[in-house]
C-alpha cells in the first residue's frame, strides 16, 4: 500500500471517527469513479486494455452503489443478478465492496466499528466490513436485501444482521446441495418468487424481453470468457493479481450487463494476438490460485508482479459457475447454475473443478488461500492438497486474510510464498 493510499484512508477514518458519514461515502464514491476513469483511459505498459476497461467499469458500478444506496440491494457474491439488472437496480456485494475499502486504505474503523458492536474476530472479514459500514453510518439503509445459503456461512449471520439494523425487506434463496431435476424446480420457483419480490419492493415491473436479453448477454459473457481460458492456457499474459477479483466481479454480480460482455469480447480478441507459448522455450511458473486473493497485500501481490519466473493465471472463483444459460428458460437455467457451481454441495465437487482447470490451464503448481473466517475453504485444505498432489499439482496452502490487514503475517506468508516458487522452478 502507498503513501498516497494511506494518507486518503487516514482522511477517511477521520471522517468516519468524527461522524461524518456521509462526506466519507460520497469521497468513497468520487475516488471510486475517477479511479477507475484513470485506469481505464491510461496507455503503455503491458497491460491489456481489456483489463484497464473491466478496472473502469467494475469502479463505476461499485461507486454507484454507495453513492445511492437507497436504490440498490445488498446481494451476496452468489446471488443471481440478471434479475436486478433487467430492472435497471444497482447491487452492492460485501465481499467486493470490503476489498475496495481495504484498498482504499480504510479497512480498520469498519472492522474494528464492527467489533465493538459484539462481532466475533473470527466471522469472515468480508463481512464484518460490511457490518462495521453500517454501524458508523457510511452504508445507508438499502432498499432490499437479498441473499443466498451457498458456500458462505458468514453471509446468513451478516445479511440478516443487517436487515434486521435498517429493517429493509429480505429474502434468502435456499440452494440445494445436488442438482436433480426435483431440486432445479425448488430452486426456479424460489427464483420466481424473488422476481415477484423485487418488482414488489422496487415498485417496478420486469420487461420479459429486456430480462432474455440480459439472460442472452449473461449467456455470451460467458462463453467469451471459457475461449479466453482456452487462450490463455497457451499464452503468456502480464497481470496483476488485481485483475482476477475483478473477474471474479464482472462474472457474478455485473454478469449480463452489456460492460461485461464487452469486456469479454474485449479480452478474447487481445488475448488472441498474444504470442503463444513455444515449445522448449523456458517460461514462467503458472499458478493455479484458490478462493479469494489478498491482492492489495503488496508483499504478496510484488511477488508475482516482479517476479520473473512465476504468473498467477487463473483463479477457481472466477469461473465457478460453468453451466449454460438458456434465455428462454431463465429461471430454470439460473437454477441449474447455481445447483451446479463448484463451490456448492461437497468440497470433492470445488476439488474436482480445481483440477480440471489445473489441467486445462497447463499449471505447475496450486495456492490454495485460507481466507480467516472461511470454514469451508479451510477444512477442506488438507484433502484438496492430498487430491491436487496425488494429481501431480504442488500445493501450498496459505493461511492469510482477504481483507483484514490487522490479520496479515508478511513475513512468514513471503518465506512461504517464495520456498514454493523455488520449489515450481527446479521442477520444471
């Protein structure tokens, strides 16, 4: 982290601490946009400018959820979002907003807000920002709430949390396990049901025709996105690990928005005249990266920024959800998704999609990221570390914090980080 990004979030905690809420979020929402304005329309260097577009774009949406927050809902990370698109309402998700505000350098007053109110230090961190938001003022009232029992335990505690502080309407979509036909008409009716809830407490009525578009766009979003895979398993990209969260962002609560779409168009068209990998020809160690990635942690992001012989290529979040989408049956193809998301049901399904893309992908070795608070992720480590390397991947498990930076171990997470870079490159 700068100098410039800690003075802008000394500021911030100023606001916050002097109770003046609403300058901090509107600063919040203004740096957001200019940010993402000075990235998108900057040139040179190697990278690609589908990657300083998605910055611009992500930036703008994130901003415009908290500079009218009485418009938007407060969606989880796996909450289908073509609905909300469709009718034109901005999402706000915890587990991106919590990342911005840690790199804005103001991460402490929320956290530390939220645990004076009685939140555990050992509830994600993702969403104890949110929380800490709310209770200081710098996250107004939304107008809904909506939210899934997929993957998160944290986000059944923080969503109703906060539901319950603003008294706002909620709705939370009871995910299956398995994906069964059975199961695909609960979760579609459920969907349906949203529907109905959203036009109710919005006040607005969803348009069929501009719903299939967005479903279709969603749909060509990612099938752009799978190409790009297949273009990047046999080439070379420089990018910062910044980059993938913002995947992560533009292929779950931005997907079907036509910025995502003409971001993945954008990317497969660069990524194509990259040069391809040559045989024999030395490269880099490839990184296949699981769960969240503390990108703004800069003793770990330097090392793969600078580093010479090592890329992070992919991340298992960004592209968890691979089934496809039909416009015309949008409901129930969202279901299937949900229903069939790697990150669902048992960890042996993550474990399976993980290598399946390590093949994919030509990695040399696996980070699987231990996010404090996520029990999922870490009691699943041991198991997914015996699979990947009986598998032949060399995984390091890596305990850390994806947004915390009171909760970060520099020292040993580098030693750690580059042991396991030292080990890829003398396998190859």
């Amino acid at each position: 982290m700068n100098d410039t990004v800690r003075k802008f979030g000394g500021k911030m905690t100023e606001l916050v601490r002097s109770e003046h809420p609403v300058a901090a979020r509107k600063t919040l929402a203004l740096v957001f946009r200019a940010y993402g304005d000075a990235v998108r329309f900057s040139s040179g260097g190697e990278l690609l400018p589908a990657r300083r577009y998605v910055m611009g774009f992500c930036n703008k949406k994130m901003a415009a959820s908290i500079a009218r927050p009485e418009r938007a809902a407060v969606v989880s990370l796996f909450t289908p979002c073509e609905i909300f698109e469709a009718l034109g309402i901005p999402v706000m998700v915890p587990e991106g907003l919590s990342c911005y505000m840690t790199a804005s350098g103001c991460d402490r007053v929320f956290l530390e807000k939220a645990e004076e109110c009685g939140v555990p230090e050992t509830l994600c961190s993702y969403h104890k920002m949110l929380i800490g938001m709310a209770e200081t003022g710098v996250l107004p009232k939304p107008r809904m709430i909506v939210n899934t029992t997929m993957v998160c335990d944290a986000n059944q505690l923080s969503f109703r949390y906060l539901a319950e502080y603003f008294d706002v309407p909620h709705l939370v979509l009871d995910v299956p396990d398995a994906c069964s036909a059975g199961n695909i008409r609960y979760l579609s009716d459920q969907l349906r049901s949203m529907k109905d809830f959203v036009e109710k407490h919005s006040g607005r009525a969803l348009d069929e025709g501009k719903f299939r578009r967005t479903m279709l766009r969603a749909s060509e979003t990612l099938e752009n996105y799978r190409r790009c895979l297949s273009l990047k398993s046999v080439r070379y990209e420089s990018i910062r690990m910044t980059y993938h969260m913002m995947d992560a962002l533009a292929l779950h609560p931005f997907l079907g928005t036509e910025e995502g779409l003409k971001y993945t168009e954008m990317l497969k068209k660069q990524l194509a005249r990259l040069p391809l990998l040559q045989p024999g020809e030395k490269r880099r160690s490839r990184i296949l990266w699981v769960h969240m990635m503390p990108y703004w942690q800069d003793s770990i992001s330097d090392m793969f920024r600078y580093h010479a012989d090592a890329e992070v290529v992919c991340c298992d979040v960004t592209f968890d959800n691979y089934s496809v989408l039909d416009p015309e049956q949008p409901y129930e193809s969202l279901a299937r998704q949900m229903l069939q998301n790697s990150l669902n049901g048992p960890s042996e399904r993550r474990i399976r999609r993980v290598l399946k893309l390590a093949q994919k992908m030509e990695i040399d070795g696996i980070v699987y990221f231990c996010h404090w608070g996520c029990k999922q992720t870490l009691g699943a480590s041991a198991m997914a570390k015996e699979a990947f390397e009986r598998a032949g991947f060399p995984t390091l498990v890596l305990d850390g914090d994806g947004c915390d930076t009171r909760n970060v171990q520099d020292g040993q997470m580098m030693t750690r980080m580059g042991a396991f870079l030292e080990q890829l490159e003398a396998l190859r």
